[in-house]
C-alpha cells in the first residue's frame, strides 16, 4: 500500500465493514428459527489485507465490505443453518474489533490535537 493512503481512511473502512458485520449477524439471529434461512456473513478482512499488501495506491473508496452466504455450516432439518453459539461469538470478536478501530481513531485524533497545540 502506498504511503499516500491515509490511515483514517482505513480506519473508517473498517468501522463500516463492522457495522455491516453488528447488522448482519443481528439478522441472522433475528432469523434463528426461520425454516430456510442461510446465515450471512461479511467479507472485509481478506480485502483489507489484499489493499495493506498492494504496492499501487488503493482507492479506499472502493474497499467495500461484501455480503456473503458462506454454505459451510450445518444445516438443521428446517433448512436453517443459524447457531447462536456461532453467532454470541462473532458478535464478541465484532465488539473487540469495533473497540479497536475506535481506539485507533482517539489514538490519532489525540495526536493531531497536540500537533496543533505546539505548532501553535
């Protein structure tokens, strides 16, 4: 990735992939018992990873997080593949994650600040 890409950039990229991610696995919980139903699951991590490992510039505007119906879980008698175990643990990681980027954000917000009161 070139240095021209801005890491508030990538911050704010990943703070979206996650409140798609919270949204996503809230539906698929909502739809637990819905005979027919395939869990969803979002796509961020490898594209996030594939922009860090590019030598080109990346438009940031099109690091887009994907849905995705994954097919590799178990699917119960009624045709739905949803596990609330599955689901409590991606919400926890998505949380961590969520914490981490908005860390990140403070982090450099805080730094900007004092840049600006010495410069002043």
């Amino acid at each position: 990735m070139s240095q021209s890409n801005n890491i508030m950039d990538l911050l704010e990229a990943g703070l979206k992939a996650e409140g798609l991610r919270q949204r996503t696995i809230a539906s698929n919980m909502a739809n637990i018992e819905t005979p027919g139903y395939r869990r969803l699951d979002v796509k961020f991590d490898e594209l996030l990873a594939k922009a860090l490992s590019s030598t080109s510039t990346v438009d940031l505007e099109k690091l887009e997080p994907e849905v995705y119906q994954p097919r590799k879980t178990p699917v119960r008698p009624n045709g739905n593949d949803v596990s609330i175990e599955a689901e409590v643990g991606g919400l926890l990681k998505n949380s961590l994650r969520h914490t981490a980027y908005v860390r990140l954000l403070q982090k450099r917000f805080t730094q900007i600040e004092t840049a600006i009161r010495v410069g002043s």
